[in-house]
C-alpha cells in the first residue's frame, strides 16, 4: 500500500521510487528510475525525468522540468517554471544523452520563479538564486545570486535573509538570531 498521495491525473511509472508522506498534484509524470524523498511536494505539471534523485522534503512548484543528471539534496525548494538543462549544447538532430552534465543542488537551496541552470553549475548549500537569475557558473554555500548572467550581490541566511557582515566578519540572521562568519569567501553558520 502506498503511502504516498498522486492526484488521479498524475502518471507515475513503474520503477520509480517515492517516499511516504509525499504529494504529487495534477499533470505530473514521475519517470522511471527516479527516486523522490519523504515529504516532498511536487506541484502541478512537472516532469521528474529517469535516473533524477530528490531528497527529503523537497519542494517543487507548478511547471518545473527536472531532467536527468539533477539530484537535488533536502529542502530545496524549485520555484515556479524554473528551468534545468542537462546538456550544453543541444541539437534536435543530433544524439546526445551519454552527454548529460551533472547538476548537484545542495541542501536547502532557494531557486527563484523562472529561474535557469545550466547544467553543470552546482548550486551550494543554502543559496538563494533570485527570480529570472541565469546561472552560467557554480554558486557558492550561502551565496545570494541574482540577473542574466547570474552574479553573487551577497549572501543569505538559513531562513532567506540576507546577511551584512560586520569589520570582524560576523553577521546575525535577522529572524533566527544564528551567527554566521565570513572568512576567505566562505560562509559558516557558527552558532
């Protein structure tokens, strides 16, 4: 018996895997050879391509494509029509699925509404890729990442606000009250 819910109109193939508490809403497909966490959510009208890995609690919104060679780690959140691509240079004519790029989304990353990842570009630990953001490079743990192409205006805390640093390289989360460190370009929550 299933513990899992799929709205009557989403197609979920044999040999995919889903966790309990997980929801599927309407138009989805879930292809074989993915594996899908507890307590996801995977809105209206995604695709979730073979052989593509979602962790626990993992939240995609409406119109979201996630193309083989995506693994997306815990609580990352897809936003809105989104976008992955799997390979850099694609022709209709031409074959080239033993080309697909790896794409690591790290726990607790944020991408925006209409937001595009070239694939390749790993997303780090919860950073947060604005709406509309292309991004062509990988993005840094921590890293508030917006435009086209994408480029870094900041950083951000663990519950989406973003962190000023003081002349010491400390920053506190404005709603957690977490203390964070800046050294080196690298972001670490220290208490």
């Amino acid at each position: 018996m299933r513990k899992y819910f799929a709205h009557e109109t989403a197609v979920i193939d044999d040999g995919s895997e889903i966790g309990d508490g997980t929801k599927i809403w309407h138009f989805s497909h879930i292809m074989p050879n993915s594996k899908i966490g507890e307590r996801c959510n995977i809105g209206q009208n995604v695709v979730i391509s073979p052989n593509v890995i979602l962790g626990e609690n993992v939240k995609v919104q409406n119109n979201v494509s996630i193309y083989s060679g995506v693994i997306c780690e815990d609580d990352v959140f897809l936003g809105p029509s989104m976008v992955f691509t799997n390979v850099i240079n694609p022709r209709s004519a031409i074959i080239r699925k033993d080309e697909y790029k790896i794409t690591l989304v790290k726990k607790g990353a944020s991408i925006g509404a209409n937001a595009t990842i070239v694939c390749g570009n790993n997303i780090g630990e919860y950073a947060f890729i604005g709406a509309g953001a292309v991004v062509t490079k990988e993005v840094l743990p921590y890293a508030l990442v917006v435009g086209n192409p994408s480029k870094q205006i900041g950083w951000i805390s663990e519950y989406g606000h973003r962190l000023e640093f003081d002349l010491e390289g400390k920053a506190t989360c404005s709603e957690s009250r977490e203390v964070y460190e800046l050294k080196n370009n690298t972001v670490t929550k220290i208490s």
